[in-house]
C-alpha cells in the first residue's frame, strides 16, 4: 500500500512540474510564427529560446518517441522484463539454496543462469540502436521545431529583465 502512495505522489509531482510548463497545441503548432532564419546566429537564438519556452512540449514529444521506440520492438521489451522479472524472482523465491535431485541449486546460479540468457538475448534485441534512433528522432524535431519557430513577443521582454 505504502509503494502506491509512493508512486501516486511521484506522478503528482511529476504532473505539477512537467505537465505546467506544456504550452497549447496552438501555440505549439501557431504556423504564423513559422518562418525560415536569416543567418546562423538567429538561428542560435531561436533554438535557445524556444526549447526553453517549450520545454514540456519537448518532454512530451521524446516520451511519445520513446513509447513508440519500444511498442515497435517486442524483443527489447521482452529481454528487459526478463531480466527485470527474473531478478525479482529470484530474489523473491529462491533466496537460500535448493537442493535439486542431487544438485544444490544456489541464488548466484540461477543469477548466472538469468545473465547466460538475458544478455544475449538484449544485446540481439538491439538497445543501441533503439537509443540512438531516440536520441536522432528527437534531435531532429525539436531543433528542426525550435529553428523554424519565430519567438514571441515575450521573448523582447525576457531579453530585456536579463539585461537589467
């Protein structure tokens, strides 16, 4: 009872400080602010302020890729619930040794059985790629978002209490 008023409260809070900072889908998607830089540096400028401004939406759109990254590759969400849930049994079950016929099983072989497997079976699962194709999707629409996206109004006003 106690771990799920642990976890309620952890989605309270992550509600309260991700969740605030979401701007609306049309502001996300305002296609009047859409317009292409002049040079380098406004670029620079857009891209700092923007995943600033929109850092919920940028959250958002890396946790979506990241559901999608996984509900796309069954094998890597079957090698890490196997050795997640393996790790839990093991610990759970089998915590003194087992006598087997005329073998004594031990927790450090069947944590050595579960690794033998595992292991191998993540590494064909390909984690690496999965990571990185995460990390490239989301690089590419958020600087390609916050590169195209004029700043607000606000953005003059933000400039100016910096300098003050």
């Amino acid at each position: 009872m106690e771990a799920l008023m642990r976890v309620t409260d952890t989605i309270k809070s992550i509600r309260e400080t991700r969740f605030s900072a979401l701007r609306a889908p049309t502001e996300f998607f305002d296609v009047n602010r859409i317009s292409r830089p002049a040079d380098l540096n406004q670029a620079t400028h857009r891209i700092s302020y923007n995943t600033r401004y929109f850092s919920g939406n940028y959250g958002l759109i890396v946790a979506l890729l990241a559901v999608y990254a996984l509900l796309t590759n069954f094998l890597l969400i079957f090698a890490v619930l196997f050795l997640v849930g393996g790790f839990a049994a093991i610990n759970r079950f089998a915590p003194d040794p087992i006598q087997v016929g005329e073998h004594v099983v031990t927790q450090k072989s069947l944590y050595t059985g579960l690794f033998v497997i595992g292991i191998p079976l993540l590494y064909i699962s390909s984690p690496f790629s999965t990571f990185f194709w995460l990390v490239g999707a989301s690089a590419v629409l958020i600087l390609g978002h916050a590169t195209i996206m004029e700043p607000g109004i606000e953005s003059e006003y933000a400039q100016v209490q910096e300098s003050v």
